[in-house]
C-alpha cells in the first residue's frame, strides 16, 4: 500500500468518526432536553428534532461515507439542530 492511500483511509475514518460524533450528539441532545426549551426558544416541536436527527445519525453510521451526500446533508441537518 502506497502512503497515500494509507493516509487518505485515516482521514477519511477520522472524518466519519466526527461526523457519526456530531450526528449521536445532536440525538442525544435532543433527547435530553424538555419539551417546553422547544416552545421557549420557538424552534420546531421536540419529536420533529428528535426524526431529524434520529435519522442523521442513523444514516451517518449507516453510509460510513464522509464524502457521500446523503451523508453530508445529514450533517448539515445535525449542525442545523445544534
């Protein structure tokens, strides 16, 4: 295996890493918090985030790709929440 190719899988599991990172955090932090912050802050309803990054999350892990799409609008989607 050539240094390049050995780099560039470090960097792209480390990328994945973080993404799959950001995407359980944004989860758990919708889980966590009560439903009336939701209200307070005038953000969408608590199960609406709580599908969003459901779904981000599970789709990050799932796609084990950081350069996919699908992979990159569920970070964005993530990012969005937090």
């Amino acid at each position: 295996m050539s240094l390049f190719t050995v780099t560039t899988s470090v960097v792209s599991l480390v990328l994945w890493v973080v993404m799959v990172g950001v995407g359980v955090y944004a989860f758990v932090d919708a889980l966590r918090r009560p439903t009336q912050a939701y209200a307070y802050v005038g953000k969408r309803p608590k199960n609406f985030w709580l599908l969003v990054t459901g779904i981000a999350a599970g789709a990050q892990f799932v796609l084990a790709s950081p350069t996919n799409f699908l992979a990159l609008i569920a970070l964005v989607a993530s990012f969005v929440y937090l």
